[in-house]
C-alpha cells in the first residue's frame, strides 16, 4: 500500500475523532434520552465547548473529501511523488492538531494549523498536475 492510499486509510479514524468529539459532548450537554430523539425540539444554548466542535467537525468534512480526491488521483497518477506525500503529510498532522487547538480555544495558532492543511493540500494537487 502506498503511503497516500495509508493516510487516506487513516483518515477515516481521524473522522472518527472529530465525530467522536462532536458526539461526546453533544451527549454531555443535552443528556443521552435527548440524543435518542428526533430532536425536533431544538434545545437551548449548546455551549463553548460543543459549538467548538461542532465548527471543527463541519471544517473538517469541508477539506476532507478534497483530500480523498488527491490522495485517490494521486495513487493512479503520481505513486511516491514526493511532493503529494509531503502535502498528505501536512494535511493529516495538521489535522490532528486542529481539532485539539480548537477545542483548546486557542487564539490564532489554530488558524495558522488550518492554513498548514490547505497548504498541504495545495501540494498535494500541485504533485499530481506536474
């Protein structure tokens, strides 16, 4: 397996993590017989710490599938180059520490780690056009 094709992979549990956290909170703050239902009834404020995540996981599954599609094209079109790896690279680390900056509440870093993954991605394509 192609290092590419590996991060794609692993990409899914790292969904899992911002689901997870997104989930797991939802749960503490509205309790789990709330979660069960339709939740037709939309309850009050959701807190710091929930709409964090839920703005995480929504920021996530935005570059998500651009990741999907160049690590896919790139394991047909370009295997090892090295420019798609480094751009995966950046992508997947950057992406583990969003999610823990941006729960963590913490000021302009996070933006500059989110920056790093459209970075990453942009290589990424880059790699796989030349």
């Amino acid at each position: 397996m192609t290092l590419e094709l590996g991060l794609l992979l692993w990409s899914v549990p790292l969904f899992g993590l911002y689901l997870g956290a997104q989930s797991l909170l939802y749960r503490w703050k509205h309790g789990l017989m709330f979660a069960q239902t339709a939740r037709d009834e939309i309850p009050g404020d959701d807190g710091v710490l929930l709409g964090r995540a839920q703005r995480a996981l929504s920021n996530f599954l935005e570059t998500w599938p651009v990741f999907i599609i160049l690590a896919l094209v790139a394991h047909l079109a370009a295997p090892g180059d090295t420019l798609v790896l480094g751009g995966a690279i950046t992508w997947y680390v950057s992406r583990i520490l969003y999610l823990q900056l941006y729960l963590g509440g913490v000021f302009l870093v996070r933006s500059l780690v989110w920056f790093a993954g459209a970075i990453g991605l942009l290589l990424m394509f880059i790699g796989v056009l030349f």
